[in-house]
C-alpha cells in the first residue's frame, strides 16, 4: 500500500511557535518534520514493506523522494528541504494524482498524508476559491478537472500542525472536511491536542500511525498445525451493501486452513484483494505477549520460572516455510477460511525467477465466490464419497469440476468499463516503448491488442492518440537511446494513422530495419 507524505514548504510554516520553559525557538516546519520523523519511524518498526514517497508543495509541487522503503533517506531530503511562496494545496492533490496514477496501477490501494499549518492560501489558487465550483468544471478539460475524487483507491489524512483552538484553524477547518468528503474513501483530519509543541505533534502522528498502519497479527491453523503470523498490507474490513442486504465483516484473528485444491481447479477467480503472509519473530511475539501482560489479558502460571533462551528466527521451524514448500511443489492452493462467511487462497506467488512468497488472495464475502466451483460448503475430499461421484469414467477429472462453456471473462479481451481500464492498458503499451528494441515482440503485441480493441469499441480516435502518443515518445528518447527505437516508434506512430489502420484484419509488423536483421 504506497504512501504519499505532503509537506506544506509555504512561509507560513516559517511561523514560530512560542513554547512555554523552552529556550530553543521553533517553527512550524520544524514540528512538522519532527511529526513526518516520528511517522516514519513507526513505519520501520511496524512497516517495514511500506513504500513511501515524500512530496513538498507550496505555490507549486515537487517529489522530494521517489516511492521508497529507505525511510532515513526522506529524513535526510527532509532536512535540506528550502522554503517557498504560497500555499496551493489543489496543485499538491493534482501533482499526488499524476504521481500515484504514473506509478501504481488503478487496482492498488495507496494513502495520502497532507501535512499543512491550516492555511488554504489566497487568492485565485486558495482552497476556499478552488471548492467554491468544484462540481461545475468542465470533465472533460483535463487542466480545469479538479483532482478529487482519486480515480483508484486511495484514503487522504490531513495533519494540522497548529493549535485547534486558533480562530483561524477553525475558519479553514470546514474545507479540509470537504476535501475528505469529495474524495469519499475514508481518511480523517489530525490535530494536537490544545496546545502546540513537540510532544503533541509528536503523540499525533503516532495516533496517526497507530491507526492507518497497524500490522496484522494472527495465527494460521491447519489441522494441529498453528503458527502466528503477520499479513501485509493489513486487511480492511469489507463494507457493502449490495441489491439485497448489507454485508460488513471483520477478518478474523485466526485464518483455517479448510482444504486444498489445484490451482487448475481454481484457475484465475476474481479477487477481493492481496496479502503478503509472513512468520512473525521471536522479537514480535515477545512485544505481543508483554503488550497482553501489561493489559491483564495475560498471566504466567508461574512468575518465577525463567524464559527460554531465544533462538535465531532463522533456525526456528516455521509452518509457514513448509506450507508454502508444499504448494509450490504440488502446485496447488490452500482454501483459507478468514472469517464469518469468508474465505481465500494461500498459494506460492514468484515475483522473479529465484523468489517466490507465500501470498493470500481474498475472495468476496460469500459461500460462492468462485462461480465455477459453486458453494464452498459443497466441497469434501474424494475419499468421502462411497461411489465415484462422476460414474465409473477414470477420465472424469475429481471434485470441483469447471463447466464445459468458455465464460466470456476466461477469454483474454480487453474491457473497458472505467477509465483506468484504458489508462492501464495505455501505460502498457508505453512501458514496453520505453524498452526498445529489447521489448519490441511484447510492444507490437500490447500495440494490436489495444489497436483491435479500439476498431471493436468503433474507437477510432484513439488510434491518432496513440500515434500522437508515440510520436512523443520518440521525441524525448534520450541521446544514448539505441538507434532501431525511434525507427520503431516512428513506424508504428504512422502505421496507427495510415488507411490500413481500420482494417481488422490487418497487424501492425514491427519494421525490418539493419539493426534488426544483424541482431536476427
């Protein structure tokens, strides 16, 4: 789950801040980067996989420090980070969009962490004159679109870094509201508690942490099997209602193993979301049972006996080690009970050529969330049936069966239904442009498969924007880029705009060209 941490560098944050016994003078930035500080320190001690980005924003933005999981290199930028003019807080939010859109796909949940003094800023580019029409902008004018709702997933908090009790905090409070309002997935504004010093913003931004980047901790049982673990990015709880009823479910802290069944049985269903499944440490089960101890959940039968030696966590047996070994070998999948009525799938995901992890994939709340396998409940081994469910045919393949009919979502189409379909599908296309000529089989591959979906949707103009669109490719290869490159992209930027282009039948070849016969 990507973070984007804002910091507001206007010289309003230059502002200082009277602290009562304290010598040393303050400025609101310097609170503000000791709260963003305590944050990340947080995130290296319960987060660790977060990838974190840090942008500065004034009168314009600028990404500070690239999407990262080393937290001490934003607090080093952080503390070169100069000061600027006004405050533009609808140009920070549009910069966030671009970046969080260029760097993540549509499907990938991220969160946003504005950090201000409580200034909207003044004149035309301040918050009160940019909410005033947010509603009645022309959509379909990009520079005049306004950036909220995020057209993904995506929570935004806003940091105070200033009393609550000031009246002008008060007056701009309101449109901060509004902001989390439009946007309308969650998020929620953070103060200190009436009066402004280092230790408030400092218990702030632990509030902060504590409540949007809390690890899950469980146990995953199978059979007699238990081991705790740790699931990242922490599940949400699924909240929805549907055409007939309200469906809310909290994942639950112990995950049951039901069974186990081929990921060709499987195949491909429709997922809810995607975890990471991790053993906890030695360390973190100590800091969980001391944390119960402390609440009175816990007692020792015997206070007086002495704790076991600790052992390396890399020595200690893990059934999590064996399980994922297990189903990367027999290549099949774990069905996960997560809680009331919910379920998912345990199964061995490789992110390159030499290491996998093993990876829970959550189904919608429900008895059938796999319309090929039916209800989950229906599901039972072989062996408990008397007679072979399926006659005396050995060719009969074993429960559950697939149906014989290719459903229309197994085929490899292209859908289009919101506009980050096509934004993804576009982002493909020039991932591979930026590649050439290594990627040149998968670009003129992605190139007609985006080409005949745009001739079938009768989308003709968006065979000119992707020329268009390649014609600027080409233009801002850089100088040590390899020859047969702008070849190509020119080729197939003119091939997009010639008579041939409509014709269905017709692909888009990639161009013989010197380069290519020598490498051939």
């Amino acid at each position: 789950m990507p973070t984007v941490i804002a910091l507001d560098v206007s010289l309003s944050m230059c502002r200082p801040v009277q602290i009562p016994d304290c010598t040393e003078e303050y400025q609101r930035r310097n609170l503000a980067i000791h709260g963003i500080n305590t944050l990340l320190d947080h995130f290296s001690s319960s987060c660790r996989l977060e990838f974190v980005s840090m942008v500065v924003f004034s009168y314009l933005w600028e990404q500070l420090v690239p999407f990262t999981r080393d937290f001490e290199s934003i607090k080093t930028a952080l503390s070169k980070s100069e000061t600027y003019n006004t405050t533009c807080i609808e140009g920070a939010i549009t910069g966030i969009r671009q970046l969080l859109y260029d760097e993540w796909n549509a499907s990938t949940a991220s969160q946003v962490i504005l950090v201000t003094d409580g200034s909207i800023g003044v004149g035309q580019k301040s918050l009160k004159n940019s909410l005033q029409n947010w509603d009645q902008r022309d959509p379909k004018v990009p520079e005049d679109q306004f950036p909220l709702p995020f057209p993904f997933p995506c929570k935004l908090h806003i940091a105070i870094v200033g009393n609550p009790n000031d009246a002008d905090i008060k007056s701009s409070m309101p449109y901060f509201e509004k902001l989390i309002e439009i946007n309308g997935q969650g998020g929620e504004i953070f103060t200190p508690d009436n009066i402004l010093n280092l230790k408030s913003v400092q218990t702030m931004f632990e509030e902060l942490g504590e409540k949007y980047y809390s690890p899950y901790h469980g146990a995953l049982h199978c059979g007699n099997f238990k081991c705790p673990i740790q699931l990242f990015p922490a599940p949400e709880p699924y909240d929805k209602t549907d055409e007939f009823e309200h469906i809310s479910v909290d994942i639950s802290k112990t995950l049951e193993i039901l069974g186990f069944l081929d990921i060709a049985d499987v195949a491909s269903p429709p997922m809810l979301s995607r975890h990471l499944v991790l053993p906890m440490s030695t360390k973190n089960i100590k800091k969980m049972e001391e944390s119960k101890q402390e609440n009175g959940e816990v007692k020792k039968e015997n206070e007086n006996e002495e704790e076991p030696a600790s052992t390396e966590d890399g020595k200690v047996p893990s059934f999590t080690v064996l399980l994922h070994g297990s189903l990367k070998v027999e290549g099949m999948v774990a069905l996960t009970q997560v809680g009331e009525n919910w379920f998912g799938i345990l199964y061995s995901w490789a992110d390159s050529k030499k290491k996998s992890n093993l990876m829970l994939s959550l189904f919608t709340p429900g008895d059938e969330p796999v319309n090929w396998i039916g209800s989950l409940d229906n599901l039972a081994p072989i062996s408990a049936f008397t007679e072979p469910p399926y006659g005396e045919d050995d060719n009969k393949t074993p429960f559950p069966v697939r149906p014989n009919d290719k459903r229309s979502y197994a085929q490899s189409c292209v859908v289009w239904i919101k506009q980050s379909g096509l934004q993804t599908d576009l982002q493909k296309v020039l991932r591979h442009a930026r590649k050439l000529p290594d990627k040149q089989q998968q670009f003129y591959k992605e190139l007609n498969r985006l080409r005949r979906a745009a001739l079938s949707f009768g989308f003709h103009d968006l065979l000119d924007a992707m020329g268009t669109m390649l014609d600027r490719e080409c233009q801002m290869l850089p100088g040590s880029a390899h020859p047969d490159a702008s070849m190509q992209l020119a080729h197939a930027a003119n091939a997009l705009r010639s008579d041939k282009a409509t014709d269905f039948t017709q692909s888009i070849m990639p161009l013989r060209t010197n380069f290519s016969q020598e490498d051939g």
